[in-house]
C-alpha cells in the first residue's frame, strides 16, 4: 500500500493513497544544475504595472510601489529538458 506523510510536529502522520477522495498533485520538481532535483512547493513574486498601463489606470507610476503575488507550483517550467512541456 502507497502512503503519503504529512509532517506534523513530533510526529509523522501517515495515509493510504486510498484514504484521498482526490489523489494529491504530484510534486513539481525543476532540474538543478550539477544534477539532481529540486522540489517547487510555493513561487513568490513581485511585479509592477508598465509604466504606460499605470497612466492609462490613473495611477502615478513614479509612486507606485510594487506589488507581491504567488503562482501554483504547476506554473513552474522547467527549461532544461529539450522539450519543455507547459501544464
């Protein structure tokens, strides 16, 4: 039987694949230089408007600061294989 582990402190909680009324996403993982893997859990972000786009909304974009947003792990692609696939 699969199990996935939730980490829970002091102790590690385990379920059967077959307890998930959904199954859980599979993990995104992006090729590391050297070799290996790396798992992507949370993407961070911090943009701004264009400059035009900011007139165009009213806005001063000389004083605007930037803003902070996150995408899903799935919305990383990893540009190393020699096909990169787009979820």
């Amino acid at each position: 039987v699969r199990s996935a582990g939730i980490y829970w402190p002091s102790r590690v909680l385990l379920f059967a694949m077959a307890d998930f009324v959904l199954a859980p996403p599979e993990t995104t993982a992006l090729a590391v230089e050297g070799g290996g893997r790396f798992p992507v859990r949370r993407i961070y972000c911090v943009g701004r408007n264009y400059w035009e786009h900011s007139i165009e909304m009213g806005a001063d974009p000389s004083r605007e600061p930037p803003f902070f947003f996150h995408k899903p792990p799935d919305a990383a692609v990893d540009v190393s294989a020699d096909k990169a696939e787009v979820p």
